[in-house]
C-alpha cells in the first residue's frame, strides 16, 4: 500500500494504491482517492497524539477488504504535523521490525527480477558514486524495498527518493542511471562526462530512454510520464563539478614513497582574466557562447592537455579549474 502523486486536469493529488500480482507480473490497482492534500484525514486529539481518520479507514475497509493498519499509518507519516514527526520519531524507530537476513534464494530472486535501470538508480541515490561498477556485483539487499513491487509503486519510491538530489547532481545521476558511460572509452568516460563529446552523449541518452520507454512501459510512440522527468533532468541542467580533481590527488597520495607526504591545500582559484587567457578567449567571445560551447571548447583542450595523452599534469587541473571559472561567468 502506498501513496500515488499524480496530476488530475492540472491540479496534484494522491491515490493511495497497492501491487498485486496478476499472473507472473505486479500491477498497481487504485483504492481510494486521497484528494491534494493527505495530511487533511489525520486527526490531532492533543499532546503529541495523532490518529487517522475514522472515515478514512471505513472507506479503506470497504474498498479494500482487509489490511495493515500499521502500514496505511506508515503511508501517511511524511504528511504528520513536523513537531508530532520529530516528537514520536524514537518511539517508531522502536517499533520497526526486526532487521532479518535474507535467504540464498531470495538474493537470487532480487538479482534476477529488479531491472538494472532500478539497480543503478538505487545505488547512486545510497552512495552518490557514478563508478557503479558491475551490476551483478552489487549487493542485493540494496534493491530489498524495490522487489514485489509494481512498476507504478517502484517509480512513486524513486520519485520521492530522488527529492534528495541536487540541481547540480541531476544531469550526472542521468547519465550514470542509463549507463551511457559504456558507450565511450577511457576513464573520462566515468569521472568526467562533461569531456565527452556530448551531442553523442544525447544521442545515446535519446536511444536509451527509447529503450526504457519499451521494456518497462511498452511504450513506442510516446515517452511515458515517469520518463518524462528524467529528460528535463537532462536537457535542462548542466553537469557538477568533476570530482576528477579529488581523485588524482587521492591517487597521487597513495602513490607517494613518503610516508610524511601531507596533502596540499584547497585549490587555488584562477581569475577570469587568467581563465580566458587558458582558453584564448576575449571576454566579448565568452559572452557570446552558451555553457554547450564552452563545453565543447573545453573538451578539445582536454584532451590535448590530458596526462594519458603526453600533457602536463598541471596544465590538465589548471584547465579544469579555468573551465569552471568560466562556467560561473555563462
């Protein structure tokens, strides 16, 4: 049982639902239409007591025949008043179920049911890293709430989840959650995709979420509103800071013979004036360009200034520090 949010001739309200299997699949059935505003049928008697709604649970009843009372008051925690939330936090924190391991047979069933696009959005919203490695590798008890689960329900859960997300993480969790970096070569293609030569990145973007629209919403002709969202996350936003940089120095301290060696302050910030110099740049031709120019500009000077490819380390972080210099000014 879980609470929908949907659109309804422009206006947001919630359906609360549930996953039933219908054959060898889950599909979502509605049971009651909440309205816009879920917090309205929870009653406040006084003190830091709260309840649901007699009525509430009357038309639940009738609807849906029996059910977990626990679970429906569950659904309705994140609409408690804030101060009620924190104050009875502990006490339900208390009352979870015990944590119980899972079996041989379940981790092979979670393995082989949960989609890989679920898989690695699961694992970037719970360790935010974009080398996700091979998905068979990853532990099953990460995707534990994603199995038994219809695919309304799934996409309701990462919609919430995905909340935590900030502007500047958007485009990279995209591009990390429909693994486009296995389209290109060399570790760039992992730890810097904003050097990636990006109308192929959108082209590969566009064919991927195609093939998402057809596997999980057989869908062809138009791109599902659950999708939908996950273009706007990319067209719309720019890639975050590389943390390409923190790496190198990481990788650089290990290699180190010197046990002693201490590690070097924060980055020194380049000026604009030194920026555009780096890029050969006038100030009027930075005006004149979109943040996909300098973008493109950038990737030309990478990878002639790259160590991989015979170029100074510095000139390579000092490169990178004038690109986002110069993205500050776009």
């Amino acid at each position: 049982m879980y609470l929908a949010k949907v659109q309804k001739n422009g206006q947001t309200t919630y359906i609360l639902r549930e996953s039933v299997r219908q054959g060898e699949q889950m599909i979502a059935r509605d049971i009651f239409d909440i309205g816009p505003c879920p917090g309205a049928w929870i009653d406040y008697p006084g003190g830091n007591a709260w309840y649901l709604n007699p009525d509430l649970e009357s038309k639940i009843s009738s609807l849906a025949g029996t059910f977990d009372s626990d679970l429906l008051e569950n659904v309705f925690l994140p609409f408690l008043r804030p101060d009620i939330r924190r104050a009875t936090q502990t006490f339900r924190q208390r009352s979870f179920k015990q944590y119980t391991p899972m079996s041989r047979a379940q981790k092979e069933a979670i393995a082989r049911q949960v989609h890989a696009f679920d898989k690695r959005r699961a694992h970037f919203l719970k360790f935010g890293s974009m080398d996700q490695g091979p998905t068979f590798n990853m532990p099953a008890v990460i995707f534990r709430q994603l199995h038994n689960k219809s695919r309304d329900e799934i996409e309701q859960l990462f919609i919430e989840q995905e909340r935590v997300l900030k502007r500047k993480d958007l485009k990279s969790y995209v591009y990390t959650v429909l693994d486009l970096h296995r389209f290109f070569k060399g570790f760039m293609a992992k730890q810097m995709p904003h050097a990636l030569d990006q109308d192929k990145v959108e082209a590969f973007f566009i064919q991927e979420l195609c093939v998402l629209n057809k596997e999980l919403f057989e869908l062809t002709g138009c791109l599902h509103e659950y999708l939908i969202r996950y273009a706007i996350m990319f067209f719309d936003h720019t890639y975050g800071d590389s943390v390409l940089l923190d790496d190198m120095v990481k990788d650089f301290q290990f290699r180190q013979k010197n046990r002693w060696f201490k590690p070097p302050g924060a980055t020194r910030q380049i000026g604009i004036s030194r920026a555009l110099k780096i890029f050969n740049l006038t100030i009027n031709a930075l005006e004149s360009m979109n943040k996909k120019d300098l973008t493109r500009e950038f990737r030309r000077l990478a990878r002639e200034h790259h160590p991989d490819r015979g170029g100074s380390h510095d000139k390579f972080v000092e490169l990178s520090n004038a690109y986002q210099a110069l993205l500050k000014n776009i």
